[in-house]
C-alpha cells in the first residue's frame, strides 16, 4: 500500500483533522463521494449521444392503410 505502514497512516490523519476540524470532514468526505459516484457515472454512459427521434407504434388505421399501398 504505498509503503504506508499504520504509523504513518495514524500521523496523515491527524494532520488532516488539525488542518481542516473534526466539523469540515464530514463535508470533505460527502463532497469526495460524490465526486466519485458522478465520475462513476459518467464513465457508464455511453460515449455518443443518440439525437434520433424515435418511431411511435402505428395505430391500427396507419397498419391498414399501409398494408393497403403495399
């Protein structure tokens, strides 16, 4: 992990709970998880937009009729 032991690990949290207060970091933390959920997001989605219109079902007149041009 980084060669990160537990020491280390205990000494980077408390630098960031002085330099930010035990207030801010549950704001940081929400603010970092939707970062991630929306990156998550937007990397599931596809690459192109589909702009065409769709086709709605015909009605049972526009089937007869075009059955009755063919």
């Amino acid at each position: 992990m980084l060669g990160l032991g537990v020491q280390e690990l205990v000494i980077i949290l408390i630098i960031v709970l002085v330099l930010f207060g035990a207030t801010r970091l549950p704001e940081i933390g929400g603010g970092i998880g939707k970062a991630i959920k929306n990156f998550r997001r937007a990397m599931a989605e596809p690459d192109e937009i589909d702009v065409t219109p769709k086709k709605k079902p015909l009605s049972e007149e526009e089937k007869t009729q075009q059955k009755e041009k063919a």
